[in-house]
C-alpha cells in the first residue's frame, strides 16, 4: 500500500507530484523552446496545460533559462494594460523597484503609444538586464479576448520579436510560449501579423496506455495489478487528464472509507471492474451538476451553449456524433472552436465524444432538451415528432417557417430537424399550389358571377327602357315588361348572392386557419360577422344542407372553441416567474427577472405599484393569510417581507446561501417557509424574522416549497426528482415521494389536504395520496417540461403551466384533461387561481401576466381519452356520449364534458359501442371476441355473449330494442336476444371480416359492411340474404340507413362513399374526394346530410340531393368514427390522437355564444353591437 500518495484534482500539479504523468508534449515543449520556437497550447481546459508549463520551466531553468509566467487578468483600458505586463516582467525577472520603475520608465515615454513602450522596454531593459536565454510563458491567453480594445497590436508585436532575429542578435535569445482555450483565428484575424503561422502547435493528448505508469503506483497495495485498473480506468476516462485524476481520487476514497485493500478482499477482476463503474455512475454520472466539484462538466456544458447561434451547431454536430459515432473532422475555425469545448477528440481524421464519462452525462436526451430551449420551434416539433411524423398541422408556414430557416443556417441540424424543415417547406409548398389553385377557381367564379351580374343589369336596364317606350302602347305590353324587368332583377340578385356566398366561404376557410397570437377578439369579431351575413341568406332554413356555404358555422366554432376570455398585464420588463392572488382576490402580485415585485388591481388590470430592493431576479411572492404582508424570494440569496398597503419593505430575512427559488406562508400566517438552490428549507418567525429551523435532505437545488391547509405538513420539490413531505413541528421528513424522471419544479396540496400534486421536467404532473405517500395517478399532455401547478379552491380542477406556452385544465378525480388555453409566446412558469375559482393568473417568459375567466369561453369540446377513441355513440336524448377505446368505454356528459363513468371488463380493444333505443343498455363490440351488455346508469354489465370466433367489429341494435347484431373478423354476423343473451342467429355469406352493421328505420332488413369489398343485404326476420351490392374496389368499413330507409350510405378503404337504393339495390352515385380509407359514415337527422371520417385526418360534410361536398374539417390525426347527434345540432368524431370532439353545428347557438362572450367588449361599441348583437 503506497503511503503520501496524493492524485491531484483541480489545479497545477507540483513539480514533484507522483501523479504527474509525463506525455508527448512534454517532450515536444522542451526541446522546441530549447530551440528557440514561438510554441503554442491551444487546448480544452483541464487538460493539464498548467503543469506542463510549470514541469517545463522547472527543467528549463535547471539548465540556465530565465523563465516567467504571465497571466493576462489585468483588465482596464490599453495603458493600464500594457502597463500591467510591464510591472510584472520588471517583479518576475527582479529587474527593479516595480512602482518606481512604471512612475518614471513608463511615464517619460508617455508620448507613444502603449505597444511601443512594451517593445521599446522588451529591447533596451529586459535584454539588456537578463545575459541568459529568456522565455515567457503567457497562460490563460484566451482572457485576452474580453478585452475591449484592439489586441491585434499585441501578437504583433510578438510576431515583430521573431522578425528582429535577422536584424538582432539579441532577439534570439527571446521566445515565447502561448498557452489557452482558443483558436489563433479568435485571437488575431490579420494573417500578415499573426505570430501562428511562423510559430509551433503543441499537441497536448490525454493519456495513453504506454504513459501511466505513475498513476498506477498509487494503487500498489490495494489491487493486485494496479496497472490493469488503470487501463479500465482510461476506458472510462478517455485519459483526459482531470477526469482521471478525478476517478483515481474517488476510488482511493472509497477504498479507506473501507478501512482494506481490494487484494486483501481476495476480490477477482470482474468485481473491481464493476466496483470501478459503480464508483464512477454513483460519484460522476448522477446528479453531476452536485457531484461536479471541482467544476469540470458544467465548464463543457457552458462552451457547448456559449451563444445560441453556435450552440445550435455544437449541439448538431454533437448529436451526429451520438448517432453516428463520429463525424469528419474538416479542420474549419468552427469545429477547432467545437474540439476546444473539451467533449469531443480528434482521432483519424473523426471527431468522437472523448470518452464514456461525456458520452453518459451528455446524452442524447441533454442533447434534445438544450436543443429544444434554442429551437424557435421547439413545441410544434416535439408536438410532431411525438405524432410520428403525421401532425402535419405542426409544420412551419410563413413568416416562422422563415424564421427557422433563417435560425438554421449555418447549423449542423439532427436528422429530424432536416426533416422537420423540409417537410415544412415541402407543405407551404404543397399549400401554395392548392391556394393558386384555388385563387384560379375563385376568379373564374367571380368573373362569373360578375359576368352574370353585368349581363343581368345589361337586361334589366334593356327592360326597364323597353318598357318606358312601350307604356304608350297599352297596359299589356306595360305588364309583360314589367315581368321581364323582375325576372331580370332576380337574375341580377342571383347573382350577387353567388358573388356573396362565395366570399363568405373563403372568409370560413381562412377562419379555420385561424392562429392565436393575441388577436382572439379581432378573429372571432370576423367570424361573428360571416356568421351574420350566413344568417341573412339562409332565412330561416334549418337544415345545413340548405345552406349554400357552410364553412362559416365551422369557422365560427373552431374560434369559438379555441378561444379563451383573458386580460393582460404588462409592465414587467423581463420574464415574469410567479404569480399569487391576495385572499380577498382584488390583488395580484407578480415576481419577475427585472429584480421587481408588482401588484396589480384585478378588476381593471392596472398596476398598483412596483416593490424594488432586490438585487437580482425575484422568483417567487407569497400573501400572508391575512393578506397584509408580502414575501418574496429573489437570486441574492434574501426573502424580504413587504407591507401590502404601503408597499414599503418590513424585513430582509438572510441565511441561504444560494438562489432562493420559493416562499410559503403557514395557514396561522407565523410561519414561513423558504426553498433554495443551497439544497435546504428554512423555516422562519414571520414576527421576528429569526430563523426557526433548516430541513436538509434533498440531494439537489430546492425548487419548492408548500404548506399543508392545516399547517402541519410542509412539502418540498427538488431538482434532484424527489418530493419531499416533512413534520412542521419537528422537522423531521416523514416521507420521500419518487416516481418523476427528471427535476420537480412545483408542488401544490388540494384545499382538502389529502392530495399533493407536482410538476416535473419529466413533462407530467402526478398526484399523491398524503397520508400514504403513494401515487395516485400521472397527467400527460405537455410537451415539455412542466413548471406550475394550482388547485381550484373546490379541489376539483388543477392548472399546470408548462414551457409547451399552454396552461392546461385537468379534472382532479378522473385525471383527464379538460382543456389547454393558449395565448402567451413563450413559456409559462406560473399559475394561481382566485380565491372564488373564477380567475386563473399565469405568468410567462413572455414578459406577461395573463388573468384568465376559467368559467367563461371554451364550451368543453375536446374530450381526451388515454386508451383511445375507435368509436362513439349518443345516447337518444343526446345528453350522454359513449366512447370506445383500449379495453374501456367512457360515458360523457355532452354539455359539460365531464366524464360519467368508465366502464371495464373487456380484455382487448373495444371497436365499437351503440345505445339501445331507450338509453338505458349499452351496448359493446370487442377484439375480445365478445360483446357485452352494461346498465348505463349503474356501469355494471349486464352480460357478455360470447359466440365470435374472432375480433368483433361492430354492434347494432334494432328498432324495437329486443335484438342486437354484431359483426366479427370470424366472417359472420350473430343476431342475439337483447333479454336473454342468447344467439338468435348466425348469418353466413361474406368471405372476409364482417366490418359494420345496421338496422334499418323499421327494423326488417340488415345491412352488413365486409372486407371481401361488399355490402349485403339480409331480411331479419328469416335471416336469408336479399342483396350483394358490389362497386368498392376494396374493404368496406362502414354502413348506414337514412333516417328514411330509402338510402344506404356505405363507406370504403376506396377513398369514397357509396349511395345505394336499398329497394333496388343499385348505386345511387359515389362520393370522391377523401384522400385515404374512409373509416365512418353518419346521415343527419332530416337525412339531407352526410358525414364521413377518413384517415386522411379529414371529416367531410356531403349533400344527399347534390351528392356534393359541403365543407371539410381537417384534424390532427386520422379520424375513425363520426356520429351527429340525435338533434342533428352536434356533430361528434373519434381520432386515433385518442380524443373525441363535439362540434356545435347550430348558426344561432353559436352567434349567441360569440355575444356572449363579447359583451363586455360591445358595451363600449354601440355600433358593432347593433351589428353582431342586436338583441344584446
């Protein structure tokens, strides 16, 4: 066992330190100073660039050389700074009295500039007082680039000392060695005056096998072959010199906290082996931002994200070489100044990460998230990576697309970046063809419509004077022009309405467009009008197939639907991090990276005062429960107690030794409770303002911290993933909660005190049960990390906040989200609700506050559900939807949206669900193989029939209720007793799976949809078949009767959907126009309408009469079900994004529901009122 053997970590090594490693550059250093070569170290730091130059000099001056090192942390203006190096040549080299020598020497020759009087002291005082060779070592040269005036002169000046060999002898025995992290082109641009191109690069490599021999004698005694260990080591290491010096100390450590050597453990190779990397994982890979100590990974990750434009190259190049292994090394500026950041080596013409330890702390998922911060795009990409690739509403238009194109250039993006932008530009592409086209398609409408309007003007005016010349020839001719003056006119009138219609439908496909940047009010004011204007021509006319344009209704319920009631406060000057009501809920205070507090009145949004004393960002604000006093927790390391009414500072609480991230009053408003980047919780007198205790645990930076409603129970979020839950009274922890995958940012207790929720970087939201410490459920939907959340005052509903720029509802007991409001342009970081539960606050990276109305706007329409949505069904009220998905039925309420219940018992997929006539049974269709039968008040089943040999595709009841049909993969379709779940029947005839089924209105005939491309026929009552309708050139999906039963739609993986006579059997006409598998098809109510789904992410609206396209709505993903309701004013759609929408189909509802939500609005524009709003 070596004894006194010291690795050294951090800092030079002595220069007699064993651990010192003697490398190439050694050698290289030596003899070419010793020549006389201008030399020069351009390497990543902690490489060992000090030590060498300290070894260096030691041996030069054992050999007679006058050496001296100099670093450049002089700062200053140029005098100062040349000044500076004088003064140390003159200490170093002891050539005189330092102070005296810059008053006299350097003040005499004031006259000339700076440079020249270190070049005039270099030749008439430093050679002329030193006989022996000179050599000066300038380390950290790098430094010199904050400098803020031109250092051009100085390397100048160091190349003109090479030049003067020719002309004086005496500059031979002057060089210079340059040591730093930098490129020659950073340091000097002028390649006429650059000293690099005649001096010599040092290539200083990490260690190799053949050189460390010196830091295996430090394990002599503790292992068998310390060299063996030391070549593992390096497999780790790379031989980066502070890593392995790193490594070789901590397993030192751990080998005397073990008081034996592994050799006298009798311990065998494998076992050190992973002894090694367990020593490694635990002490450096996790939680390497605290185990970082000296600093050494923080510094990679710094150079790597040193500005955003060349970060985005860095990282680029850097995931290509996760991905790849390695990349050609070019030799470019850039990718010298990349290979400086430490994390990479040149080797064989390949750049590679340098070793193990990099290559597991930077990996590719640092490498996506430190992407996602610089990508401008960085939701809408994760948004459509996370839709494997098919979202196309996530791609760039426009002015972003641009944008990132611009932001772009220049970077070495991942493959799916390339991807993502190309595929952008390939839609805009796309886009502005069909725009042009459409733009052809318009004009030739308007100039045909303006053609008919002038030919009808032409003719009425014809009219109207052929009947001023025939008046004088009798009433009769005077009737006959009269009529051909009014037919004329309406002729005339036609056409304006065609000219009408058809600007009323561009102005509803544009609505559908719609981005909401901010504009909400303007938007739906436009759509309100089109609405308006629809209204005028429609007349009176219920049913939408009547209507000559439809895309107006869908555009005013898509703005109505995305919109949401806010009122903005700005006056923040930078990102705004916290927010918190008062408890009367009439003020607001706000926390913000511009060092200030500011308190708002909430009623009309307008700043109370600003609360300054802060030196640095404020990060968090909490009102006392009295509402009279204001915390606040800023990055100078205070909490400070302000007076509400005042505004005037009580107090300045002092004691963390770092950030201090979150503030919480206790419900008696005594105590206060503070989190810090120090890793701790400090409890503190709000009265006196002493320091009650300090909670230590979290293995990381503290991020937040919150009471329990009764006091009792304080809880604490961590970046080091845990939550943890401790006695107020004691101070002792009572549980540590684990589940999240990376930093918990906040955490919240319901109003109850039984629930706990936390927001993580992980991208989800949990809940916990308090009093066991256990999980209850985890949230998804943010697409990045979450920072905020807040529970309703009735614990009903949570708000998250999240860096996606989306707040998100979530209902508390079913865990399913209830909406996402949108509105703020960069990451939101806070939220809180009011007091009453009527307002949500949000703060944002965009510098704003938001005050949004929860209970005003968005009409629930977007459903969620995480095991899928294959298809729905309404009940025949139409208060109740039912949606099938991954072993699960849900019923939802339809006008709150709230779930009813959840419905399990199936073992595989549920394909399809129906309502019995009177509402009361459910039933369902499963990959299972059954079908089962549930009591739809209760949500118990009823029974299961089994009977399929395979997958069961679809389910209907008859008419009457009393018998239910089913279809199956097995080919068949099965007619069963609704009472007693026996089989009625099997019907036989398809040659492949039987995909669909449906009664007719009176109940004797079936249809039945298969993937043998055929629709038939079937008479229920002897369950013979009447018909085969053939035409579909491949499977048919889906069949359905008009309310009629004189009609039979049936929808195809064909692209289209069929009409079909069912007394004949004969094709009616074919529906073109989907561009993928037609997955569903509804009829309205009245029968004049179709819907149809497709998995070209489209839902079609079709006129029966015309068999033309009405409208179409484009979704997310592909859509697999679409049913109206029973009122025919609800259109409802399953998409494979697993959510189910409800659109409001009905003109007046929606215009009443835009009045509303304008009210406030119009109250002070009488003129748009009476426009939009007449009855208001």
């Amino acid at each position: 066992m070596t004894n006194n053997y010291e690795y050294k970590v951090g800092g030079s090594l002595g220069e007699n330190a064993p651990s010192y490693v003697e490398r190439q550059a050694d050698s290289d250093l030596y003899h070419s100073l010793k020549a006389g070569d201008l030399c020069y170290i351009f390497n990543s730091r902690q490489m060992g660039k000090t030590s060498l130059i300290v070894r260096t000099m030691k041996k030069l001056e054992a050999e007679g050389f006058a050496c001296t090192r100099l670093d450049f942390s002089v700062r200053g203006n140029s005098e100062q700074w040349y000044a500076g190096i004088v003064y140390k040549l003159v200490v170093n080299f002891n050539i005189g009295n330092p102070s005296e020598f810059l008053l006299k020497w350097w003040q005499e020759r004031g006259a000339i500039p700076s440079v020249q009087r270190l070049e005039d002291f270099i030749e008439t005082v430093l050679l002329a007082s030193i006989q022996s060779k000179i050599i000066i070592f300038i380390d950290e040269i790098d430094s010199i680039l904050s400098l803020d005036f031109a250092r051009d002169d100085f390397f100048a000046l160091i190349r003109s000392c090479y030049e003067k060999r020719n002309f004086n002898p005496e500059y031979r025995r002057l060089t210079f060695a340059l040591v730093g992290v930098a490129t020659p082109s950073d340091l000097i641009a002028d390649r006429g005056r650059t000293p690099f191109n005649i001096g010599k690069a040092i290539q200083l490599d990490g260690f190799k096998d053949s050189e460390i021999e010196p830091l295996a004698k430090g394990f002599s005694g503790y292992v068998e072959n310390p060299l063996a260990l030391m070549q593992y080591v390096l497999t780790w290491t790379g031989g980066q010199p502070f890593l392995t010096q790193k490594v070789c100390s901590l397993l030192i450590q751990n080998l005397t906290l073990n008081h034996s050597p592994i050799a006298e453990r009798g311990e065998g190779g494998d076992k050190i082996l992973s002894w090694v990397e367990s020593v490694i994982i635990s002490s450096i890979i996790e939680n390497w931002e605290t185990n970082d100590e000296p600093v050494h990974l923080k510094t990679i990750r710094d150079r790597m994200l040193l500005g955003e434009q060349i970060a985005g190259c860095f990282l680029g190049w850097y995931q290509q070489i996760l991905l790849t292994g390695n990349i050609f090394a070019d030799n470019s500026v850039e990718q010298m100044r990349f290979r400086l950041t430490g994390l990479v080596v040149k080797q064989q013409e390949k750049l590679k990460v340098y070793n193990k330890i990099y290559e597991s702390v930077f990996n590719s998922n640092w490498v996506e998230k430190e992407l996602n911060k610089l990508r401008p795009y960085a939701v809408t990409f994760q948004a459509w990576v996370d839709s494997q690739y098919r979202d196309e509403s996530r791609l760039l238009r426009g002015r972003a697309l641009q944008e990132a194109l611009v932001w772009a250039d220049g970077k070495s993006l991942s493959n799916e970046d390339s991807r993502y932008l190309s595929a952008s530009q390939e839609l805009e592409k796309r886009e502005l063809e069909v725009a042009l086209a459409v733009k052809e398609e318009e004009s030739q409408i308007l100039a045909a419509a303006n053609e008919k309007l002038s030919q009808a003007n032409k003719t009425l005016s014809q009219a109207q004077n052929k009947s001023r010349r025939m008046i004088r020839f009798g009433s009769t001719f005077l009737v006959v022009s009269i009529i051909g003056a009014i037919i004329a006119s309406v002729f005339a009138n036609n056409a304006k309405n065609e000219l009408q219609v058809t600007q009323l439908e561009q102005i509803g496909i544009n609505l559908l467009q719609e981005q909401f940047t901010g504009r909400e009010t303007e938007s739906l004011m436009k759509a309100m009008r089109a609405g308006r204007e629809l209204k005028t021509l429609v007349k009176g006319k219920q049913s939408l197939a009547d209507y000559p344009t439809f895309s107006p209704v869908l555009g005013l319920q898509y703005i109505l639907s995305n919109i949401r009631k806010y009122k903005q406060l700005n006056g923040h000057q930078n990102e705004v991090y916290g927010v918190a009501f008062s408890p009367d809920g009439k003020t607001l205070a706000s926390a913000s990276k511009d060092k200030t507090i500011k308190l708002w009145n909430v009623t009309t949004g307008q700043q109370i005062s600003s609360l300054t004393g802060h030196k640095n960002e404020v990060n968090s604000v909490a009102f006392s429960p009295d509402g009279k006093t204001l915390a606040s927790a800023s990055s100078d390391k205070t909490i400070k107690l302000w007076n509400v009414n005042t505004g005037q500072q009580i107090s300045s609480l002092t004691g963390h030794k770092n950030e201090v991230n979150s503030v919480a009053f206790s419900s008696d408003g005594k105590t206060l409770a503070s989190a810090s980047y120090d890793k701790t919780i400090k409890l503190w007198n709000v009265n006196t303002g002493q320091q009650i205790s300090s909670l230590t645990g979290h293995k990381n930076y503290v991020t937040s911290v919150a009471f329990s409603p009764d006091g009792k129970t304080l809880a604490s979020a961590s970046a080091d993933k845990t939550i943890k839950l401790w006695n107020v009274n004691t101070g002792q922890q009572t549980y540590s909660l684990t589940g999240h995958q990376d930093y918990v940012f906040s955490v919240a207790f319901s109003p109850d005190g039984k629930t706990l929720a936390s927001a993580s970087a992980d991208k989800t939201i949990k809940l916990w049960n308090v009093n066991t410490g256990q999980q209850i459920s985890s949230l998804t939907g943010h697409l990045i990390s979450v920072f905020s959340v807040a529970f309703s005052p009735d614990g009903k509903t949570l708000a998250s906040a999240s860096w996606d720029y989306t707040i998100k509802l979530w209902n508390v007991n079913t865990g399913q989200q209830i909406s996402s409001l949108t509105g703020h342009q960069n990451a939101v970081i806070s939220v809180a609700f009011s007091p009453d539960g009527k307002t949500l606050a949000s703060a944002s990276a965009d510098h704003t506050i938001k005050l949004w109305n929860v209970n005003m706007g968005q009409q629930i329409s977007n459903l969620t559900d995480q095991n899928g949505a294959y298809s729905v069904a309404f009940s025949p009220n139409g208060k109740t939807l039912a949606s099938a998905g991954n072993k699960t039925i849900k019923l939802w309420n339809v006008n709150t949206g709230q779930q009813i219940s959840s419905l399990s018992g199936h073992q595989n997929i549920v394909n399809s669900v129906v309502f019995s006539p009177d509402g009361k049974t459910l039933a369902s269709a499963s990959s299972d193989k059954t079908v089962k039968l549930w009591n739809v008040n209760t949500g118990q089943q009823i029974s299961s029939l089994s009977g399929h040999q395979s997958d069961v595709m679809s389910v209907a009841f008859s008419p009457d209720g009393k018998t239910l049909a089913s279809a199956s993969a097995d080919n068949t379709i099965k007619l069963w007793n609704v009472n007693t779940g026996q089989q009625i029947s099997s019907l036989s005839g398809h040659q492949n799976f039987v995909t669909s089924v449906a009664f007719s209105p009176d109940g004797k005939t079936l249809a039945s949809a298969s993937s043998d491309k055929t629709v038939k026929l079937w008479n229920v009552n002897t369950g013979q078949q009447t018909s085969s309708l053939s035409g579909h050139q491949n499977f048919v999906n889906s069949v359905v009767f008009s309310p009629d039963g004189k009609t039979l739609a049936s929808a195809s993986w064909d692209k289209t959907i069929k009409l079909w006579n069912v007394n004949t059997g004969q094709q009616i006409s074919s529906l073109s126009g989907h561009q993928n598998f037609v997955n569903s098809v509804a009829f309205s109510p009245d029968g004049k309408m179709i819907a149809s789904a497709s998995a070209d992410n489209t839902i079609k609206l079709w006129n029966v009469n015309t068999s033309q396209q009405i409208s179409s709505l484009t979704h997310q993903n592909f859509v697999n079900s679409v049913l109206f309701s029973p009122n025919g004013k609800t259109l409802a759609y399953a998409s494979s994004d697993k959510t189910i929408k409800l659109l409001n189909l009905n003109l007046d509802d929606l215009l009443a529901r835009g009045c509303d939500y304008l009210k406030e609005y119009l109250a002070t524009r009488e003129k748009e009122r009476k426009e939009l709003c007449p009855s208001q």
